[in-house]
C-alpha cells in the first residue's frame, strides 16, 4: 500500500481518540478550560452519562467573537506563545487540542461573551463543520455544549459502559477538580438532579464535602516544604477511608514515583494488601516538571526525580508517626478487655507480649468452662509448637501496628526501587 496524506476528518478523529477517551475526558477538558479562564464559578450538567449532553457553563474572561472560529482550529491556544513557555506551563491545558478534537466527534457550540463586548457570540460544530458566528444572549463568561458523543463513529460508542458508570467516572473527574479548586464553586447535575453543590470554601471544608467528615476526623494534616518543594494536604490513618488523590500544580496525576513514595511512608503502618487513603498536593516550580508527557495530562516527568521522590516520602512519613505511635482502642473477642494505648517503644513491645498471652489464654482456656471460645484469631491449635509461637506473636504485631525500623528508600535512577 503507498504511502499517503490522511483525509483531514480522519486526523481529527484519530487526536480525538488520544482526547476524548469517554464523557469523562469531555468534562474533564472543559471544566480545566473554565479554570485557566479564571472562573470563579462553574456549573456541569450531563445527561445519559454524558453521552447525550454534557455542558459546561463558567463566568471566566470569555472568548472574544473574532476568535471563537480560532478556538475550534487544532493547535490553537491562548497558553502558550513561544517554545520556552512549554517548558514552564502554568496553565491546566496548553496543547490547543481538547476543543476541536472534541468537536470531530460531537455536535458542539459555544456561547462567550468577554467584559468588553457589547453582546455574546455563539457557533456550532458538527463533525468538525463549523458553522457561522451568530449574536447570542449571555452575561460575562462562557457556555460549551457537547451532544451525540460519538454521532459519526459508532465503533467507538459500542466501548462505552452504562450511563450509570459513565456519570460515575465523570462524577470522579469532577471531584478530583474540585478538591484542587476549594475556592472555586461548582455545580453538578445529571439528568437534571442535582448532584454537588459546592460553595467557595476552605480546604478543609471542600474535604469534608466531597470525602466525607469521617475520612477528614481520621487524617493527618501535612504541611512540610524543603526549598521549592512543599507537600500539603491530607494522610488518612490506618481507619481511614476515602480515595488516593494526588496533585501537583493543582493538576491530578498517577505518578509511578510519587505512589512508591507514597507507599513506602505507609509501610509501617498498612499491612497485606490494604491501601492508603490521602489527598496530597505537591508545589514546585513548573520548570522542574514536564507535564507534556501523555494528551490527557495525567502523567509527569520530574527533572529531579530522587529529590522528589525523597521529600515526599519523608515529609509523609514525618507526619504520619504520630499515628504509629497510637493505636485506637478496640475490644478483641476472648481477651482480657481493650487495647492499650501505647506511645512508645517499650509500651508497643509490652502490649504486643500481652496480645501473645491473650491468644494463649484464649486458646487454652476449655470452652466448656464458659471463660473463652477455644479459638484465637492468633493462635493456631495445630502444627510445631514453635510455628504456633511465632504465628501468635506476629498475628498480636499485626494487630497492633506495630513493625520494625527500617532503612529509608533510595529510588533508582530509572524509576522506583525493584525489591528484591
């Protein structure tokens, strides 16, 4: 087969596919427009799952009427002007890509209107057809309407799920946006009901809001900064329960360094195969990190990646001793009563002798005495006597938090450590 120049609509479609992965990506892409246009209040709306609408109203700067053509055009944006920009991106979105990719798959208008114009301007895109720029209705600010995702390729809307699970997703992407914009209010609905209504708040009541107050009353504060680096946020103890959201530069990413970081602070703390909860933001300066790496902008790639991946670990881990140091109270059936509080050492060492007696008790005692049931979670009542030592003393360890010391972790150059 030759070699030839593909058709314009197919090389739309083909970015659109890198862009628009589902309605998520589509909500995603237009609320982070909203943010670099300073709005201070953004409103989504999806119906089917996004599928059928998803539209996003903001009351940002707006975009001028001479330029709404402009900003349907690939590689066309107001973020960046020359080559040493790219290198320190500021802004959520920089590529120029997002709204005519999104307009190759979808019937699209805008509707904006800047403070300095007289009256908004409207134009619609169908399949990347533009049409004509019209005079429109609208206060200071912009609206984008997404409809039939997906109209002209059909082979792509058969991959997507339930509208269920799709406002699930989008759901997900709009929490993530909203917990790195506390000052920002936001709004979502679906299918006309209202999901979130957030008001411009602090940190600590966006958490509350969006995580629930239980995972805010068993975290940790974090606020730790070493040169330009700070890390601040939210560690969830061994009781809390929420998701893993990592930021940095107020942008979501899923970093292989930082979730090693991350994982190593908890060693001490997590056992088997149970997972941290946080909400963890990293401040540093955009130069030192490349957020030009995939379309969606979810990966990065740290200039110095030992340092980072050093002071992160460190700074959690600092602040989560004092959670290893206390364990919550809570009664274990056929012992002797309720753990004991212990903050040190030596106190950690004896209640973990105790728990070790405790199984004993617990499994030599006769159930037919009434005084206990004859089964330990610890003890196990078959095997080698020293088997049976060893299992009840580690289970009492593991019960009480409580693990080794142990050496920091020194991440390759290449990436993570590889245990070994």
């Amino acid at each position: 087969m030759p070699i030839r120049v593909l058709p314009e609509q197919l090389i739309h479609q083909i970015a659109a596919g890198e862009v628009v992965e589902r309605p998520a990506s589509v909500v995603k892409e237009l609320v982070e427009n909203s943010l670099d246009a300073d709005a201070r209040r953004i409103e989504v709306e999806v119906e089917a799952g996004g599928v059928a609408l998803c539209r996003v109203r903001d009351d940002g700067a707006g975009i001028a009427r001479d330029e709404l053509e402009l900003a349907l055009a690939h590689h066309a944006t107001s973020k960046l002007a020359r080559i040493e920009d790219l290198e320190s991106v500021r802004s959520l979105g920089f590529r120029g890509e997002a709204l005519p990719s999104i307009a190759s798959v979808s019937r699209l208008s805008i509707t904006s209107r800047t403070r300095q114009a007289p009256h908004a301007a409207s134009i619609s895109a169908e399949g990347a057809q533009l049409g004509e720029v019209r005079p429109a209705a609208r206060a200071q600010g912009t609206t984008v309407a997404v409809s039939d995702l997906y109209f002209n390729t059909p082979a792509r809307r058969k991959f997507l799920r339930t509208d269920a699970t799709e406002f699930g997703h989008c759901d997900e992407v709009f929490r993530r946006i909203a917990l790195a914009q506390p000052r920002v209010a936001f709004l979502l609905k679906h299918n006309g009901r209202v999901s979130h209504v957030l008001r411009s708040q602090d940190v600590a009541q966006r958490t509350g809001a969006l995580l629930g107050e239980g995972f805010f009353s068993n975290s940790l504060s974090v606020d730790a900064q070493s040169g330009a680096l700070r890390l601040h946020g939210r560690a969830g103890t061994p009781q809390a329960q929420g998701g893993q959201y990592f930021f940095v530069n107020n942008r979501f990413v899923r970093d292989r360094l930082l979730s090693h970081a991350v994982r190593e602070a908890y060693r001490d703390l997590l056992h088997g195969e149970r997972q941290p909860a946080y909400l963890l933001g990293l401040e540093l300066d955009p130069r030192a990190v490349d957020v030009n790496v995939h379309p969606a902008k979810t990966e990065v790639r740290f200039r110095d990646s030992r340092a980072v991946h050093q002071f992160v670990y460190h700074a959690l881990h600092r602040a989560l001793s004092p959670s290893a140091a206390t364990t919550p109270e809570k009664s274990l059936p056929g012992t002797c009563g309720k753990w004991i509080s212990a903050e040190y050492w030596p106190a950690r060492i004896f209640q973990s002798a105790a728990l070790t007696l405790a199984a004993w008790i617990s499994t030599t005692t006769s159930p037919a005495a009434g005084t206990g049931s004859g089964k330990s979670p610890y003890w196990r009542t078959s095997g080698p006597p020293k088997a049976r030592k060893k299992e009840a003393f580690m289970g009492a360890m593991i019960a009480s938090g409580i693990s080794w010391p142990r050496r920091s972790p020194r991440p390759s150059k290449s990436g993570p450590p590889i245990r070994r």
